[in-house]
C-alpha cells in the first residue's frame, strides 16, 4: 500500500515529468535551424535586454508613472527616459512593451539572471531566488499570448554571483533562507553562508564547493524551467570569458571545463533543452568559438558583436564583417547572433537603421534562424523577415552553397593567439588583443573573401577543414562572371541569396553601400545605382514578390524561368527577392 507521503511525491514527480515533456519546444534541427514540435520553423528575432522596458515606448497613467519613477534605470536613458526593470514593471507595462514588440515581428527576447542591473539574481548559494523566478514567470506569462520565446541565461555573472560579490551574502542571499533552512544546508553552502568564504573570479570556475551549490540550484532551476514552455533556450552566462576589461586567457580551459559540468548538469536534469553559451563583442576576433562549443558540450553558440571592435575597416562594413564572421561560425557549428549593435557611436541614427538591417538579412541569408540585438532600436526592421520566414513551407530548409572556400589554415593562423604582441602566457590581456586580432591580414583576407561573395551575388561557404574546396587564393582569382546565378543583380548592388533544399524556392537580399567611416565605426551608407534582376531559373512557372523594404512596398507577378526585372535606373533602396515554383504556397 503506497503512504500518502509517497503518493503526493509520486505526483509531484509525474508532474513534473509532464512538465518536462512539454519542454524543449523548440529543437535544433539537423540543417541548423531551430524547429518547433510540429516540424515548423522558429525564427528567433529580437533580442534586446529583455530585463528592462523602455519608458518612451509606453503609455502610462501619471500614477503608474509615479509609481515607477524610484526605480528608473538613469544608466540606459538612451532615449531620453529611462527604463524600467520587470521587477518594478505591472503585468499591463508588459503587456503593452510585448503586444508592441510582436506587432514588429519580434519573436525572442533575451533575459539576465539578475534584477535592477544588480546582484539580486537567481542563484541565492544553492537556492533559486523565488522573487526573481516569479517576476519571470509573470514575464513568461504574458509573453506567451504574443508567440514571444526567451533565451534565459541561468547563472548571473560570476562578479554578481554571491561566491564572488562581498556584500551579497549578508544583503540579499541569508534574508531569503528560513531558520530551517539555515540548519540543512549542505557543506558546500555552508562555507559560504556559515563560514564566511568568498573566492576571486578565476576562482570561480575550480572551486569544487561553487560548483557543488550551482548543481544544488540548477536542479531547482531546470524544475523551474521544465514548466516555463515560453523558454526556448537556456544560457550559461553572458559573455563567458571576459571580466569588463580583460580577457581571461589564463583560466580558458578550466572555464571551459566548468562549462561542461554545468551543461552535463542541465541535461541531466532536463535532456531536450537547448543551452547556448555567449562571448563578449568581438565577434569572431576574441575567443575561438569553436573551441569552446566543443569543449563546453552546447547545442549551439550565442556571439555578440558591437560596431568599432569587430574587425570592419574602410574595405568592409560592419554589417558585411557581422554576417563573415557568421559564415565562418556556421561552418563548424550552428549559431546566431545574441547581442548586436552599432552602440555609442557617432553614426547618425538613420544610417544605424541601414546597419541593422543589412547585418538582419545578410545572417539569414547565410541559413541562421535567429538574429537578436543589444538595444530597443529599430525593432520595426523585424517586421519583414519575421513575415516572410513565417511564410515559408514548412519543410524549408537552406541548402548550403555549392561553393565552398577552404580557410581552415588561415583561421587557425588567426586565431593563434601566440602571433600577437599583446598576448603572453599567463597574463590577461584587454582591448589591445583584440585591435591586434581585427587588423590581422588572415581574418581579413577570409572577410575580403565574403565581400568578393556579396560583389558578385555567388553565394560561398565557408569550410573549415579544407578538404577537396578552393583555396582563399584560388577563390580571388576565380572568373565568378561563369557562375550560374538564379538571382543575379545587375548594376552595382550587392546581393546574397539563400535556396530552399526543399523546393523551387530562392530567397535574396540586395542592397547597394559604400564605406564611410564614423570615428572608429565603418558603416555602409546607401548609394544609388540602376538595377536590374535577372532570373536564370529552371525551366518553369514562378511567383515572383519584389520587397522595397525602403518604401515597404510589395509587387508579385508570374514570371518565367528567364525573366527580368528593370527595377530602376537609379535607386538606393534595399530589396528582398522571394520567387517560388508554382506549386509552392507562400501565404505574404
């Protein structure tokens, strides 16, 4: 006969078993993209930091105004008035920043493990933080009408953390434990909350009792997520690897090893979530990703990229080294950006707006499902790629280029750290490293590849082990005018396309830019020119949708297989190119 004890926990565990049978809504398919239950694509757009609402963009009562005016964030006041954190937002301020953002096409927002910008966050020595878990819960919540998902990072940074951060202790960890609690804590727990200790940040990451209270409260938090289905992703940290000032070199491989328990730990816990792990923003001129996605065990890898330090020069946009550095990525492992901005900088805003939409589509055309930013600018650009993305069938799938560079020899002379004057063994380097690695003639010569790529409109891939492909030098001096183009631009734009592996589809953005520098910041600015798009598809018929995604303007006809498009003589708009065979449906 089973004891009421043991049936009450026989349903707490069937429960959460059901629980976790719901989560992992969102899958990694085998083609990179991410994928809901029903097969479907799910296009992770939006980002931003999700933990604060912009003031400007709400309407609040002169109460509710009131109400909040303490707990104004003065440090983000990029627009003049400030932000709110969710933990000081009602569940209506939500709503209203979530119904805006879906009506933008955003999908995906991207959550701290911490309220107010501080160390209130959700690992309190072992425990989840109930507050904050509940803030987020309402978070969740009222997303979830709106289709929103949240990439959650699960671990705050390990300076907030209350194993490193001195005052964390006293002010926000012992206040939340009850007297019961405080007499069953582990031993782990209890060197910290007892005993008084606290570790350095490189610490952080050998110290078997930090790691012992972090598995104690990821079990918590997994139960958490298991029943939060608006959770698509979990994050280990942001920024993994840097301090604010320095890379930290010194302890990379045993940070990565620490990587490896806390994933093992959340799969044991709960096996179809996927976990990611983010770099600071250098895009691919700091760490080496693919040796921490390897070494780590994630499902898939989160970049950042910030305007100034990523490698762009008077050759190359920041848009266009945004979108090479994520071909580079994707050829070893499936990533999408997580942070992305042209931030403090003194372009103007209006010429930030092409910046951001170029980085948006020249990614997705590269095959990522998944494009987020740093800041609440421009969400509107989400509007057309999350509407066309939707659109497409349901088995799309990008069929990778059938040019592949081989640059396997190149990045690894790049990213051999050695190379460079301001690397030494044992010692952490700052900003110095990464202008070092920006300028460097190998990562540049694989950029100068790309803008080749985008000059043309041949699409490439990059491969990294260099078996059977051509080589970056045989690629420079390939005749691509003899390449077969389905999509070709013609009068000076620049243009990338994707193909569906699937069906007689073909997916293109175009856009004409020059170079112009703004401090630091190398930024494509819109130039005129005639353009003309000529199809050169398979014999048959075609719906043809040509976006003016400057004018928001869409045209469809019925084409041929060799049609032409006499678009204009002289224009400086941006455009998406959709054809699709007759029998393939695309509900715009």
């Amino acid at each position: 006969m089973v004891s009421r004890r043991g049936f009450i926990g026989s349903l707490a565990a069937h429960r959460l078993a059901s629980a976790a049978a719901g989560a992992g809504e969102v899958r990694l398919a085998r083609d990179g993209t991410l994928r809901l239950r029903n097969g479907r694509l799910f296009c992770a757009l939006g980002g931003f930091h999700a933990n604060v609402l912009p003031l400007s963009r709400l309407k609040l009562s002169g109460e509710e105004m009131e109400r909040v005016r303490p707990y104004v964030w003065s440090a983000q006041k990029t627009d003049g008035q400030g932000h709110v954190d969710l933990w000081d937002a009602s569940d209506q301020m939500m709503d209203q920043w979530f119904r805006q953002l879906a009506a933008d096409g955003v999908t995906a927002l991207r959550l701290f493990a911490r309220a107010r910008v501080g160390n209130d966050v959700l690992d309190l020595c072992g425990k989840l933080n109930p507050e904050l878990r509940q803030v987020f819960h309402r978070a969740y919540a009222v997303a979830r009408p709106y289709g929103i998902r949240f990439l959650q990072q699960i671990l705050p940074e390990p300076g907030s953390s209350c194993y490193v951060s001195r005052g964390s202790i006293e002010r926000r960890v012992l206040p939340r434990y009850s007297a019961s609690e405080l007499e069953t804590l582990t031993p782990a727990q209890a060197r910290f909350l007892k005993d008084g200790k606290r570790v350095t940040l490189q610490e952080s990451f050998t110290d078997p009792d930090v790691l012992a209270c972090q598995k104690l409260y990821l079990e918590q938090a997994m139960d958490w997520i298991a029943t939060e289905p608006q959770v698509f992703a979990v994050e280990i940290y942001n920024e993994q690897g840097w301090n604010g000032r320095q890379y930290q070199f010194p302890v990379e491989d045993a940070e990565i090893r620490w990587s490896k328990e806390i994933v093992d730990t959340i799969r044991r816990r709960l096996p179809r979530m996927l976990v990611t792990l983010s770099h600071p923003g250098f895009g691919i001129t700091g760490y080496d990703p693919f040796k921490w996605v390897r070494g780590a065990g994630v499902d898939f890898y989160s970049p950042h990229a910030y305007a100034g330090i990523s490698g762009e020069s008077a050759a190359i946009d920041f848009a266009a080294v945004t979108a090479a550095s994520s071909l580079i990525m994707n050829a070893g492992l499936p990533s999408f950006y997580g942070e992305w901005g042209v931030f403090n900088s003194p372009v103007p805003l209006e010429l930030k707006r092409f910046s951001h939409r170029d980085a948006l589509w020249l990614c997705l055309m590269n095959g990522e499902t998944g494009f987020m930013q740093w800041t609440n600018e421009f969400p509107e650009e989400f509007r057309w790629p999350s509407r066309i993305m939707r659109a497409l069938p349901a088995d799309f799938s990008p069929a990778p280029p059938e040019l592949a560079v081989g640059i396997g020899e190149t990045y690894r002379r790049f990213q051999d750290n050695t190379r460079y004057a301001a690397f030494a063994p044992g010692e952490f380097p700052g900003f110095e490293l990464n202008r070092e690695k920006q300028r460097d003639e190998n990562i540049q010569r694989i950029f100068a590849a790309y803008q080749r790529s985008l000059d043309t409109g041949v699409p490439i891939r990059f491969d990294v082990n260099g078996k059977g492909r051509i080589s970056l030098p045989d690629f420079a001096g390939l005749d691509l005018s003899r390449r077969a183009r389905p999509i070709q631009a013609v009068g000076g734009y620049q243009a990338r396309y994707l193909k569906d592996a699937h069906n007689p589809l073909w997916l293109a953005y175009l856009r004409k830019r020059k170079v112009q520098a703004f401090g630091s910041h190398y930024v494509g600015v819109p130039e005129p020119a005639p353009l003309e798009i000529r199809l050169r598809l398979p014999a048959g018929r075609y719906t043809a949708r040509l976006l003016n995604l400057s004018a928001g303007k869409l045209e469809t006809s019925s084409v041929d297989a060799n049609h032409a498009f006499k678009v204009s003589p002289n224009t400086s708009s941006d455009y998406v190119v959709l054809i699709s065979g007759s029998r393939v449906r695309i509900d715009l």
